[in-house]
C-alpha cells in the first residue's frame, strides 16, 4: 500500500490542489483558519519526513568518494549557478525571485529516493546521500539568499522572518528525529513507530497542498499571469539537471545506476521543507509561497518524464 502511494504520488498532489482550490473559491472564509492549521502540519510532515532519512548513519554516506564528490559539486555549486544564470529570463520582481531561490537551491531529501528507485536508480546510494544533502543545504541556502539578493534582504527584513521559522520548523523536527533515530537504535519498539511515520509524508504532504491551495487560492490567481514565466525556468531546470548529471556522471565516472541517481538528485528539489520559510515572510513576499508549491507540481511531471528518459540517457555499463 505504501508503495501505491508512492507510485501514485503526483496524482494524489494534483488531487489536492485542485480540491484546495475549489475549496478557497468556494468558501473564502476558510483561508484564515487553513493558515494556522498549515503550522502544526507542516511541523508534522517535516518530523515524519526527517526520520526517513537516516541520519544516525551519516558516516555511512562517505563510503563512495567519487559519486559523493559529483553529488555534492552537482548540488550546491553547478546548479547554483545554473540557477543564477535562469534568474536574468525572469521578470523583476523580488517575490518571484524569492521563491524560485529557496526552491531551486536545496537538493531534495524524500521522493528523490522513491524517484531514484522507480528510474532504475541506486536506492541505497541516494538514502545514503540523503543526510549529507539535507545537512548541507542547512548550512548552504543563507549564503546563497545572500549571494543572490544581497543587501534586498536587510532592506526588507527577510533575515527576522526567515530565521525564527528555520529553527523552528526545521531544526527542531529535525533534532527531534534524529532523537528518535538514536533511541531506536536499541528500542525496536522506536524503530516500529518510525516504520509507521513512514506512510505519513505522501497524504500529509497532499494536506498541507490542499491547505496552501485553498488559503492562497486568491494570490494564485492574482499571479497566474507570472507563474508562465516561472513555469519556463522550471522546466530549463529540470532539463539542465539532466545534462550536468550525465555531464558529471561521465567527468566522474559514475555510470549506471549511481549516474541516474546523480540525475534524479539534481532534478528534485526539497519545496516542502523550504516553504515554512516562505510562508513565514511578511505579505509583500506571498507570491514566494505560490512559486513553491507550483514548482513541485512541475517537478512531479517532470520526474515521471524522467522515469522514460534517464534510464535512456544514462545506461548500464557493460561488464
């Protein structure tokens, strides 16, 4: 059953947007009671979420140096840039920006796995992975909001709104989890209950879209226009994550099944534990929240169309 939900997950997210928004135009009145429940929620998620990922064993990760050292360049050097150069075909608003950079630029940690598997990819080098992208993109994503908008966050005071909801939404869950992966290590009972969360991620991530959906449906409307724009960045993301994986997979030599796992992991991204932070900014930034969840929804497309064409782009070497 986990597995359906898995295999099925883009459906369930486009159910609930698409629910959520009927639901917001419905009934405006709910938009305010939706935001306070997105909180506990989104802590929710993020908790079942982060005791998926192994981080008890993030020694374990540094084993193969050579698909590590292209994961990592992959990750937080070439495709910053890459998203850099995307940012000069975007139209000048900061809001826009915003949420493209908070999105673009942290490696996903969850359905990044799932992905991998399901394009013939190496499953237990991406779990592997998953505490070193998470922790990285931790320390990474403040230096690149700076590096990319400088002193526009001083002026607007993101850092007092972005800073709060990082360690709350994100540090704490995140301490939590690692807590409970480190007592289930002799308590089996623990590591049944962890077991347990892992059905949670899919159907709470598909609330908390449905949440979003029906609260912000009035902004997604108001920005529908520019999210076509966005929607263009996107995609050349998602189709420059292909090229620079099979470009490293070849420097590197990582090929195969560790050379599409290097794809799937530069492809995705992490927008639902970025999108705390979006939702925390003041009113003039709620466009960023409304880039986030559209992105995932691009990006869910755009993995099922990896799942035909990496396998391609990327083939088993012969022995």
């Amino acid at each position: 059953m986990r597995d359906k939900l898995e295999r099925h997950q883009v459906w369930i997210y486009l159910l609930a947007i698409l629910s959520g928004i009927l639901t917001g135009w419905s009934w405006a009145d709910v938009s305010a009671l939706f935001e306070v429940a997105l909180w506990p929620v989104l802590g929710v998620l993020l908790y079942a979420t982060f005791t998926q990922v192994p981080l008890v064993h993030l020694a374990g990760a540094f084993q193969d140096l050579r698909f590590l050292g292209a994961l990592v360049l992959g990750n937080f050097v070439v495709m910053p840039a890459v998203v850099w150069a995307l940012l000069y075909l975007m139209p000048d608003d900061n809001a826009l920006k915003l949420g493209v950079l908070l999105v673009l630029l942290v490696p996903c940690t969850d359905w990044f796995i799932s992905f991998t598997h399901l394009g013939h990819g190496d499953g237990a080098r991406a779990i592997a992975a998953t505490p070193i992208l998470l922790v990285l993109q931790i320390v990474m994503l403040p230096v690149y909001i700076w590096l990319f908008l400088g002193e526009q966050i001083a002026v607007t005071g993101i850092r007092g709104h972005l800073l709060p909801a990082f360690f709350g939404l994100i540090l704490v869950p995140l301490l939590l989890a690692w807590v409970t992966e480190k007592a289930a290590l002799t308590r089996p009972v623990l590591q049944r209950y962890i077991n347990g969360l892992g059905w949670l991620p899919v159907p709470v991530l598909a609330f908390v879209i449905y949440l979003i959906a029906a609260s912000q449906v009035n902004l997604v409307i108001e920005t529908g226009r520019m999210l076509w724009s966005v929607l263009i960045i996107f995609v050349l993301y998602i189709l420059a994550a292909a090229s620079v994986g099979k470009l490293l997979s070849e420097i590197f030599r990582v090929r195969g099944a560790p050379g599409r796992t290097l794809v799937f992991s530069f492809g995705t991204r992490n927008s639902f534990v970025v999108l705390p932070l979006a939702i925390a900014l003041p009113e003039v930034w709620a466009a960023a929240v409304v880039v986030i969840v559209f992105q995932s929804l691009v990006e869910l497309f755009g993995m099922v169309a990896y799942l035909k064409w990496v396998p391609r782009l990327i083939k088993d070497t012969p022995l």
